[in-house]
C-alpha cells in the first residue's frame, strides 16, 4: 500500500470493479511520470525492455475495464427481447396444447350429442309407435304414466342444457385466449420496432464514426504540417542566432589602430552592438528572424492545443469502434469465431497518453533531445 500511495494516483486506490477507461489513464500518467524521473536519472536505455510491458499491461487493463462498462441499456434490451420470446414459445406450447384438449373435449361431446340424438331419435320413434299404438286400440293413458312420460322430457331437456352450458364456456375461453394471444403479438412488434430502431442507431454511430476518422485525419496531417513549419522556424532561430554571435565575436575582437581610436569606441560599444544587431535586423537579410518570441510560444500552444483535440477524437474513435465490436460480438446471427491475431493491430490510448505526456516536457527543455537520436522519439517506437 506504501509503493501504490507513492505513485499519488487515487485511481490505484479504488476497488477494481469501480474503475473506469479514465482511472486507466490517471494510471498511465502517474507510471509516465516515473518513467520521466528513471529516463532524468539512467537515461533510456534503462526502461527501453521494461516500458513495452508495462504499456501492455495497461492495454489489457483499459481492455477489461471498457467490456466492464458496456451499455446496459442495451443488454437489458436484448434480455428483455429473449424473455419474450421464450415466453411467446412458452405461449405458443400451451395453445397447441390446449387446442388438442378442446378437441378431444369436442370430439367427447360430439360423440356424447351423437348418443344422446341417437336416443331421442329412439325415442321419438318410441313415441310414434305408442301413439300409433294407442290410436288403434283407443286406450286411455293414466295420471302417473303421463307424469313419468313428461319427467323423461324434462331430464333430456336439463342433459341437453348442460351441454350447450359446456359449449359456451368452452367458446368463451377460446375468445379468451385469442384476445391474450393479440396482446402478446402486439408486444412481440413492438420490441421488433425497436429492434429497428436500435440498428438504425448503430447506422447513425456508423455514419458518425465515419466522419470522425476523416477529422482527425485532417488534424493528423495539420499536426504535421505545424511542426515542420515550427522545426523550421528553430533551424532558422539558431542560424540567426549564431550569425549574431559571430558578429559580437568580431566587433569585439577587432585591433583598433591606436589608443584614441580605443577610448574613442569604448563609449561607442553599444552602439556597434546595436549596429550589428540592426544589420541582423535587416530587411534585405534572407536569415534575418521572421517571428518573435511571442508568435513562437503561441504556435506551440496551437500545437499542443491540437494534439489534444487529436487525442480526444481518437479516444471517442476508440469508444465507437469498441461499441462496434461488442455489437457484432452480441449479434444472434452465428459466425465463425476466428482466434488469429489481426494483421493491424489497434492503437491504445495508453501509448499516445505516455507520448503526449513526454513529449511537451521535451519541447519545453525539461528533458533533453538530441535532434539528431531522438531517443524520446526512439523509446515510443520500441513500445
């Protein structure tokens, strides 16, 4: 815990699931920090094996910790949309199965009406011939066979009540269950709309990618526009500035022809040197100083000011692509999962962080470079 305070870097005292792709960062400077101090007192040569793993290690870091904060909104979309339509399957099972018991419910009571219209039939028939029966031999039914003949009528009549009861009731919970099965379609369309709308959004990201890359393309190639004109206008600052040492160098190296010409040009020294200074401040000089001190501190702060407009758009290019990914990854459609390493590898963060966080110190003086190694320059391409 006394190494990980040393750094003075609150993100290495965070739990691990609350770390973010910023803490990451935070992380990289405070490491880019100590790498400064080593390359001030050992050189580079000292961290030249140490610092490509390093940097490594905080790839893999940024990695996990950006697939850690993925959208939940989409994931809980996605999970929401596979409840559904398990249910729907579930739904779907559960009307093939109670179709089949309506039908053979049907099919019982089809085949019980048969029977019961078989014995009325019979007993119609029954019926005429008793009538027929009783016509020809003029016989006078009694009280009680004519109340147990209409008890017969009344209980086919009650057999036949209950039935049509059942048929309704079962009709009733067909309805039921068609209007539930509506519901149901009408919620499975809508989340396909907003399925629809999702993929029409991950266009529009796309679309926006798209535009971003050619940004910092562009700003890429006024980046390196501006720091040619810049080490060209160095080149020309120290030439001036030779040239005007070489001219103090000779005025004040020059014999003078006797005593009186020294005391003469003692008082004059000044002006010789300002002469010579105007001379380097001649107009028709072609190596004469074309910018001031001004205009060059604000040429570096454009240049820093779009090297961090570069970084952020790259950093949001990043976050895109990664979003692309993972959609890809997430997709239902089956693919082949190809475990090759890719030809191009992508370019992390961590890098350019380590770079624009050394970088302005070189330019400042703060850490020497020589223009001819380069060894700050040299150090990022090992990494």
């Amino acid at each position: 815990m006394d190494g990980v305070s040393g750094l003075g870097s609150p993100a290495l005292e965070k739990n691990v699931a609350e770390l973010t792709v910023m803490d990451v960062y935070d992380i990289a400077s405070a490491v880019g920090q100590e790498f400064e101090r080593l390359i001030d007192q050992h050189g580079c040569e000292a961290i030249g094996r140490l610092m490509p793993k390093v940097v490594r290690v905080l790839e893999i870091l940024e990695l996990l910790v950006s697939r850690n904060h993925l959208n939940p909104e989409m994931e809980e979309l996605r999970l929401e949309l596979d409840r559904l339509r398990l249910e729907r399957v579930d739904r779907i099972e559960k009307e093939r199965k109670h179709q089949k018991e309506l039908e053979l419910v049907e099919d019982v009571w089809r085949g019980e009406a048969q029977d019961l219209l078989t014995q009325i039939a019979q007993l119609q028939e029954e019926n005429k011939q008793l009538m027929t029966n009783l016509s020809h031999k003029d016989v006078n039914f009694s009280e009680e066979e004519f109340q147990k003949h209409e008890g017969m009528s009344e209980r086919e009549r009650q057999v036949m009540k209950k039935l049509k009861e059942v048929v309704d009731k079962q009709r009733d919970e067909i309805r039921a269950k068609d209007r539930e099965l509506g519901l149901k379609n009408e919620d499975v369309e809508a989340l396909q709309q907003q399925q629809n709308r999702l993929m029409k959004i991950n266009h529009d990201l796309r679309h926006r990618i798209t535009v971003v890359e050619a940004q910092g393309k562009a700003l890429i190639e006024q980046k390196v526009e501006l720091e040619a004109y810049l080490q060209t206008k160095e080149q020309e600052m120290g030439a001036l500035r030779a040239e005007l040492g070489k001219l103090r160098e000779k005025l004040q190296g020059e014999p003078s022809q006797n005593g009186e010409e020294i005391q003469a040009e003692e008082p004059n020294n000044d002006e010789y040197i300002s002469e010579s200074e105007k001379i380097a401040m001649d107009l028709k000089d072609p190596n004469r100083p074309r910018f001031t001190l001004q205009e060059l501190r604000d040429v570096l702060h454009e240049r820093n000011e779009l090297k961090s407009k570069v970084f952020l758009l790259q950093e949001e290019l990043l976050y895109y692509k990664s979003d692309e990914a993972d959609e890809e990854m997430r997709s239902p459609q089956p693919t082949t999962i190809i475990h090759s390493k890719p030809s191009t590898q992508q370019e992390s963060g961590i890098k350019r962080l380590m770079f624009t966080a050394i970088m302005p110190m070189v330019a400042a003086g703060l850490i020497p470079d020589d223009p001819t190694l380069q060894p700050i320059r040299r150090l990022m391409s090992l990494v």
